[in-house]
C-alpha cells in the first residue's frame, strides 16, 4: 500500500492523486504540533456531535437553585454555576455553539471571498478597482466595533453574531481569491480552456476556482481561533447566543459576579475558548506548512 | 482613505437606520401622544428620504457632531473626548510592553531558529493569540488582585483619590507626575499595570510572531552573508542591518497593534471597569443610546484611518529607499 501509493511513476491519475494526498500527509503528520492541533480540533467536533451522550444524565440548562455554586464534585465535575446548572454538561454543549458559529462564518466568508476575488483577479480593469475598493472599505474596519455596532443594531443572538463576524472577515478572502486568480489566469490550461471555447464563468467556477480553494481553506483554518474569541467576546458584552444558551463566552460573564468565591465558574469556559483556539490555531499552522512546503 | 471614511459613515448611517430601536420614541417615550411622537421625528428628521438623511449626517459627523447622548445629555463628542484619555493611557502603555518586549524577542527566535529562544518565543505567542483578553483579564484580576493583592482591582484610581491633580494631558500617571503628587500616581500606577500588562502581552504576541517572520526573510538574504563575510560582528548584522530592513514592516504591525488594541478596549475596559471609550460604547449599547454607540464606532474607525495614515507618513523616515521614490 506505502509503496503503491509513493510510487514515483504512477500509473494511473488516480495512483498519482492519491500519492500527492499521502505525501502532504506525512510531511503534515511528522509535526507534532500540527497533530495536536489536529487531535483537538477532532476532539471538539466528537464531543460537540456526541455531547448528549458525554453529558449523560446531566443536563445544561436545567436550573436546580439548592445547588447553586457547587465546587467541583462527583455528580458535578466542574461544579455549578449560579442557577445551580451543571459546568461540565453547559462547556460541553457549548461546544456545539461554537463549532456552529465557527462552520456559518466560515459558510458564509468563504463564497463571498470568491465571488468577489474571483472576478476582481480574471477581468481587471474597473470591475477589480471597484470590487477591490470595495473590499478595501471593509478591510480598514475595526473589526470587533464593527461587529458590536451590528450586533446591537441587529439586535442580540447567534444569527446576528455569525452576520456581523462574516460582514467584517471576509475582505481578506476576497484578496487572497483575487491573488490567486492573477497568477492563474494567463497559465496554459486556462488558455486551453477558453479555445476550447469555455465560457468566462466555466473557466472562473471550474478552472481557476479549484485552485484558490487550497489557500482560502487554509486561511480559514487560521482565522477559526480569531472567529472563537470574537464570537466569545461578543458572547461576554451579552451579545451573542442568549440564555440560558451554554455558550462559552457568556458562561464567562456570568461567573464574573461571582468570580472572588467560585473561580470556577468564569475559569473554565475560559479554558475551553483557550484550548479551542489554540487547536485551530496548531492545525492552521500546519496545513500552512505543508501548502508552503509544496508549493 | 477618504473612501474609507466615506464607507465608514454610510455604515454606521444604515445601522442607525435598521436598528430596531425608534430613536424618536426612545426620547418621548412609549406614554407620550401620536402628536409630540411626529413633531420629535421631524425634528430629528427622521421623515426625510435617505440619501438627504445621509447627507446631513456626515455633514454633522464632518463638524463633529454626533449627536446628543440619551444617557448624559451631553454631546456624544464631549462624552467621547473625556473618556477617551483613559484608553489611550491604557493602550499606550500596553504598546510599549508590546513593542519593547516583543521586537527583541522576535528577533532572538529569529536568529535562534528551531532552537529554546524560538520555540519559547513561539509557545508565547500562540498563547497569546489563542487567548480571550476578557478571560485572562478575569484570571488576572482573581489571581493578582483578590489572591495575592499585589495590585489595585477594577477602575483606574481609588475614590479616595479621584480629581486629586489637576487634568492637563488627561493620563492620570502623567497628571500625577506633573502635579508632583507621587501618592495619587502610585494609586493610578497600581490601577494600570494589570491591564495594561494583559493587553500588552497580547500585542507582543502578535508582535513578537511577526517579528520573527520578516527577520527570517532578512536573513535569507545575500546582503547579510556579505556582511558577515566583510566580518562585521552578528550583533551588528542582525540588528543593524536586517532590523533595519524590517522597521517599514514593524511599522504596519505596530500601527495594526494599536489600532488592535483601541477596539479591544470594549471587552478589557468592561472586564476592569476601566472608564475609557470601550466602556463608554458597551454602556451605551445597553442603554439603546444609539448617537453615543455611533459615535464611538465613527471614532474608533478613524482612529484606524489615521494610524494607516501615519503609518504611511512614517515609512520615508525610517526607510531612505522609500524617501527617493517619494
């Protein structure tokens, strides 16, 4: 199998296809790091899918006031916070949140990017200077100001959250869309594309697009940890998700009240942002490696 | 640049518009008369079509005025003024823990590379950007603070000793010092430090990170083999000649650090009650006082603007190949 698959002449494209695959594999493999970040970022979509069962019988937003503030104890690992909720079960299910702030963002940012790079990059002219000026704008914007002032225009919750983090995140996309473009768009194969008489969508959607995907997706991976905190930080000013939504962020603010006698309670949603962003962040550096090392 | 102002205020104007808050009926009142309601609408324009809406708000925001705060009851430009000094104080100690510690420490896992400099360097700031300024704020503040009382808790100086030096620069350290009052500059000292060294490790984080990129680019170069191969000390090599190559690019960072740590300031200053500009913006938002969130969001971003601007401006100065393009 090892040797089929790092055969130098392959014989099929499939063969040669599946090498290239194993070869960014185990240059990325070969960095601890990048697998730590790996094994987190992994670790967090399994709790968040299995969260009902990690939790067991213990459920986040159940509200029980005679055991409010409870240190941690076997029925309570992290304790309970001031309603007398479960810590454990809320940093768990929190997760969920997380990971579906991050994955709408990222649905978001990523298309707008390309349609607006794309073009920008493939036809020049006016329509980049406008598109670019465009995204220039956005792009000096204060980032998290930004994202308040739409949050409270909006209106709080999660929705709103994910519209503004994507309205002030996805300029950078759309430059990185627009470079790659550039450098791809008088290369052979694109002009083989357009004798063969591909229309400027085709080429755009079909040739040229495929080829950003690699450094957009690595840049999304990069920007996650920046996506956790602000949709955290958001989450703290009580912006994002509402209660009694376990979401990390907020869980912090509220053990703000009480956070002289029961750390716990602020301490360790903190620590979830924490690990979270740092898993993204290892991941994101080493999928940058490997493109850079290919590249 | 005048594009981006321009783009700025046609933001903040449409988010004036789609807030779901009637700023007329927030000034009336929900018990006031169909008729006041319309004669406080017309007065604050609010029936004219858009575009003439616009035109007339950035005429005001060209003048400075952004309006009247609900809360105060003063101009929102008076509120911003005075609080502003608070973050700035703060965001300019933390720039300089940022920038001072940062820098060299960048350059050190630079020369070090794959070495203990480098990877401490690194382990430093991927803590540092994967952190929630809020939490570590809050972590700081239980362990520092209540735990073991080497500083003074949230605010940014003890009532006791509030309006004590007259306001000259607005940064109460500086006024302290300038006034001679050192009891009153140990308070506000004290008041300081944790924040400002929480914000600052986060700046000489990303400061730090990027740092190291642009010198391992510099010492790729052939320049450097050529001065060493003259035999010209390390020291001298790597930061006389290649920090020296790197300072246009350092420049960008620091400016982008800054201008980081201006918008940061809504969660750091509600986490250390800290009466600046963030604080100003987050109470405000709470209180549906729309002019004074605007208002601080207007600020913010040409803050931005102007730093780019400055920036910009600096680049000849420290770089003569681009003072001879100019």
């Amino acid at each position: 199998m090892r040797a089929w698959l790092l055969d130098p002449a392959p014989a099929s494209r499939r063969q040669a296809r599946c090498g290239r695959w194993f070869r960014a594999w185990l240059g990325f493999s070969s960095n601890g790091l990048a697998m730590t970040g790996l094994a987190i970022v992994v670790a967090l979509v399994l709790i968040a899918v299995c969260a009902p069962l990690i939790a067991g019988s213990r459920a986040a937003t159940l509200q029980s006031l005679g055991d409010r503030l409870q240190p941690a104890s076997r029925a309570h690992w992290f304790g309970t916070d001031e309603l007398g909720r479960d810590i454990f079960a809320r940093t768990v299910f929190g997760a969920r949140i997380t990971l579906t702030i991050v994955a709408l963002v990222g649905a978001i940012v990523v298309p707008v990017g390309l349609v607006i790079g794309l073009p920008a990059g493939y036809f020049g002219g006016a329509v980049d200077a406008v598109l670019m000026r465009l995204t220039d704008i956005f792009l000096a914007f204060p980032r998290l100001v930004l994202a308040l002032a739409f949050a409270a225009a909006l209106g709080p919750g999660i929705d709103n959250a994910v519209v503004a983090i994507a309205l002030t995140t996805w300029p950078p996309y759309a430059r990185l869309a627009r470079a790659e473009t550039l450098t791809h768009r008088h290369a052979e194969f694109v002009q083989a594309a357009v004798l063969q008489g591909a229309s400027r969508t085709s080429i755009l959607f079909r040739q040229i697009l495929p080829l950003c995907l690699p450094s957009v997706l690595i840049r999304l991976t990069l920007d996650m940890a920046g996506i956790i905190i602000t949709a955290a930080g958001l989450g703290f000013l009580g912006l994002g998700a509402q209660p009694p939504a376990p979401e990390w962020g907020a869980m912090v603010a509220s053990g703000r009240q009480v956070l002289l006698n029961q750390w716990w309670v602020a301490t360790i949603p903190g620590i979830a942002i924490f690990v979270t962003s740092v898993g993204f962040n290892l991941l994101g550096d080493g999928l940058r490696d490997v493109a850079d090392a290919r590249g | 640049m005048v594009l981006t102002f321009l783009g700025l205020t046609v933001v903040t104007f449409f988010i004036g518009r789609v807030i779901p808050i009637d700023p007329a009926l927030a000034i009336v009142g929900s018990k006031a008369s169909n008729e006041t309601y319309e004669r406080v609408r017309a007065e604050i324009g609010l029936d004219l079509p858009l575009p003439v809406q616009y035109w007339r708000y950035l005429a005001k925001v060209l003048h400075g005025d952004f309006g009247t705060s609900v809360i105060t009851s003063q101009p929102v430009l008076t509120d911003m003024l005075s609080v502003f000094p608070a973050t700035l104080e703060l965001a300019l100690l933390a720039l300089l823990i940022g920038a001072v510690g940062g820098v060299p420490l960048g350059v050190v896992a630079a020369t070090h590379r794959g070495r203990w400099p480098d990877h401490l360097t690194r382990l430093l700031s991927l803590f540092g950007y994967s952190m929630p300024v809020f939490w570590l704020g809050l972590v700081g503040l239980l362990l520092f603070y209540a735990k073991l009382g080497w500083v003074e808790g949230p605010g940014r100086i003890d009532v006791g000793y509030e309006d004590m030096v007259p306001t000259v620069t607005g940064l109460l350290t500086v006024d302290a010092l300038l006034d001679g009052d050192y009891d009153v500059f140990r308070n506000a000292l004290s008041h300081l430090v944790l924040p400002a060294s929480i914000l600052g490790y986060l700046s000489l984080a990303y400061v730090a990170r990027m740092t190291r990129g642009f010198m391992l680019g510099q010492l790729r170069q052939e320049y450097v083999l050529a001065a060493k191969a003259k035999g010209l000390s390390q020291w001298r090599v790597v930061w006389v000649h290649a920090l020296g190559n790197v300072w246009v690019q350092l420049i960008t960072v620091i400016a982008l650090t800054f201008g980081s740590l201006l918008e940061g300031a809504v969660l750091t200053e509600t986490v250390f009650s800290w009466p600046g500009l963030g604080l100003y913006m987050k109470n405000s938002l709470f209180n549906a006082d729309l002019n004074a969130v605007l208002g601080g969001t207007v600020m913010v971003g040409v803050a931005y603007i102007l730093l780019n601007l400055i920036s910009d401006l600096l680049y000849p100065l420290v770089d003569p190949r681009a003072r001879e393009r100019t």
